[in-house]
C-alpha cells in the first residue's frame, strides 16, 4: 500500500475520476470521498475506518450503501490511490427489480401536466417532457444536457446522447409517437438552447410532484425503467433495449424480463408455433458465414458450424463463456498452454455466434431456477439463432460431421 498524505491521495485520485467520469457523476462521487477523508481525521484511510463510516449509514437503502462502498474501494484499490488490491468489505449487493409502470399510470401522468393552475405556459413542455422520457428512456441528467441540435429530424430521426452515462454517447430513435410533438416543440428555436430548459433536480421534482398527485410515487428513472419494460413488450430484443438505454452489460437490461414473463411466455407459444419460414436466400447467407468463420488456436482450426453441431444444447440450456471454453478444449482436444489465446478464441467465437446475450441472460440467475422457456424465447424471435435450429435438426449429419 502507498504512503502518501490525505490531501496528496484525495488530489492524485481525484483527478483520476475526473476522467473516467461525466461532469454530473464527479461531485456526486468527490464530495463521498471527501466526507470519508474528514471523517477519518487526519489518519491515513484503513479498512476499518471505512467500516466505520459505512456503518453511519444503517438507516440509508442498501443500493445507497452499496454505492458509497464503490466510491470508497475505488479509493483503496486504485493505483492512483492507495493501491491496495485486496481492500474488502462484505456489503450487500441488491437487486430489486425494477418499478412496474403500466401504460394507463403513464398517460395518466401526462394528463396530470394539463390541470395545474399555475405556469400554464409550461403545461406543453412538461407533457413532453414525460413522453420524452417513457419513450426514449434517458436519463435525467442526459435529458438535463441536451441541446436542440442533439435532436435530429430527418429522414432518420434521433436523439444524439452526447457523454452519457460512463461518458459513452449514443443515438436513440424518435418514434413516430414522439416525433410529432417534439418537432413541434423544437420548431423555430435556436440550435444551442436547452431542449428543455431544466436542470436534472427540477426534473426529478417535476415527475415526483405530478407523481404523487395521481397516486404514484415516481423519480426519473421510473421512467426508464417503464421505457425498457414498454420496448419489450413491443418485440424489441435483449441487445436492443440495451443499446437503446445505453446499458453497459447486458445482464442489467435481463431485470426487465422478470417484469413481464406471462407476455414473454406468450411469445414463446406464438413463435414456436407459428414459426415464419426464412428467406432461403438470407438462409444460404447465414449457414455460408457461419461455415467461413474459423479461429486458430495454437494449431487447430475450430469451425463456427462445427461447434455449433457439437454444442448447441449446452447453449440453450445455458452457458457461461467460461463453461463454453471447457466445452472447446475437451471436444477439440485443446492445448491449455496458451490459456489467453483460448479465452481471446471463445470470445471470438460467442461474438460470432450473437449468442452472448442469452448467455448473459442465463447468468443473471438470483438463486432460484430460471425456466429453460426464457432461452427458448431469444432464441427463438433472434432471426441468426433461428436459422440455426433449422439447420441443427434438418442437416444433422452435415452438422456432426
């Protein structure tokens, strides 16, 4: 661990996060930091004394805890900071499943924005404003930032989301239902204005105060996590919804399934059922990609069709990428002397395959048996996978060979 002064620590680390983080996240995360340092009183910081400040906070919500204990070990295990890799504290690592909105509550909170008395003036703008949210699914400091020019309406119209969350930008559709109303809004304004002209604390006020007057106990991310929940319902894919929301991993945007799994069964029923057969052109292409590619490892050459003929079952009933890479080295009789080059290879090959998201999916399990249908459904409604299938049970032997 590294001897260096409090002062020098909070300086040298903090501006390590200036740069990994956005212009919202690092107050939020430097003021944690400094409150520790105060509270640890001129004392270099221990594990004990970060214990002892975490457990100032019995009464917050264990995320809230959770996510001060983040900011604090960032602190011990960075090698800006004091570079202690084994730095550990047993916290508690929730995960609630996301607030259920239902259509009839979002449309009954538009309709709320049109009874206020007061700053009618305002009625249009905060009416878009929650469509905006349910249906585009941003975040709010990412709403707070935007500018009439990230909002492009065109032949191809989107939201440009510009250093979100993590810094990442990205571009998120505007669907007709939205369209309309937002270049109606837009229409005339000067491209650097404010779209909306609030900052991210007035929007959490304004979607909690019309909240509550119809019964709702609402925040921003109430919002969101309807947005997920609506595109899903609506045949969007796993890995869709995640590039919409701009998730990092794909096992976040997986808690919204739980939310609707009488709708996903459904699904299920309908595709197994009513399979639509594939353009046999788009199927000559899919089994000719699939057939080209190969990845070398050390001296053997794996096939994506032959590990698709060998292994196929193990995806459908579940897989981690470190499962997958036992399964290659026993039926290809691999070489584990080049342990990185197998790894780099079964990443390439899942990467191939557009198998990852059930793969993480499956890995998403909170104790409790997932049901083999959840897999069955991606599988199934993903067009790639689908071909597969039909190539695995009508060319058997062309498989397994």
């Amino acid at each position: 661990m590294r001897t260096i002064t409090n002062e020098q620590l909070l300086s040298e680390y903090g501006a390590e996060l200036r740069l990994k983080l956005s212009s919202g996240q690092f107050p939020q995360y430097f003021r944690t930091l400094n409150e520790f340092i105060n509270f640890c009183g001129g004392l270099p910081p221990t594990r004990h004394l970060a214990a002892a400040y975490l457990n100032q906070f019995q009464d917050r919500a264990p995320a809230t805890r959770r996510r001060y204990y983040n900011i604090i070990k960032g602190l011990f295990t960075s090698d800006s900071g004091l570079a202690d890799k084994d730095f550990n504290i047993a916290m508690p690592n929730p995960k609630p499943l996301p607030q259920v909105v239902t259509d009839e509550e979002f449309y009954k909170l538009i309709d709320s924005m049109a009874m206020r008395r007061s700053f009618r003036r305002d009625i249009k703008r905060d009416k878009l404003l929650v469509l905006f949210l349910g249906r585009t699914g941003l975040r709010r400091e990412e709403s707070a930032n935007l500018k009439i020019s990230d909002i492009q309406i065109d032949e191809k119209p989107q939201v440009l989301v510009r250093a979100g969350k993590g810094g990442k930008d990205r571009a998120v559709p505007i669907i007709p239902e939205l369209l309309k109303h937002l270049s109606e809004f837009i229409n005339g304004k000067p491209a650097n204005q404010s779209l909306f002209g609030l900052d991210k604390a007035t929007i959490t006020d304004k979607i909690s105060r019309y909240g509550k007057k119809v019964g709702l106990n609402l925040h921003p991310h109430s919002l969101r996590h309807y947005c997920a929940e609506w595109l899903l319902r609506n045949g969007y894919t796993a890995k869709e919804v995640q590039e919409w929301l701009g998730h990092a991993r794909l096992d976040t945007t997986g808690r919204y399934l739980d939310l609707t799994p009488d709708s996903l069964h459904e699904a299920v029923k309908r595709t197994t059922t009513n399979r639509p057969v594939p353009n046999q052109d788009a199927v000559a292409q899919t089994i000719q990609e699939l057939s080209g590619f190969t990845t070398r490892v050390g001296d053997i050459d794996i096939n994506a069709f032959a590990v698709l003929g060998k292994l196929w079952g193990d995806f459908t009933g579940g897989m981690t990428p470190a499962e997958l890479l036992t399964r290659l080295t026993k039926e290809f009789s691999l070489s584990v002397v080049d342990p990185q080059g197998l790894w780099d290879a079964t990443m390439s090959l899942l990467e191939e395959f557009s198998l990852y998201q059930v793969i993480r999916l499956e890995q998403r399990r909170r104790g409790t048996a997932r049901d083999k249908i959840d897999v069955d459904y991606w599988v199934l409604t993903d067009y790639g996978k689908m071909v597969v299938l039909m190539l695995r049970r009508e060319n058997r032997q062309q498989l397994d060979s």
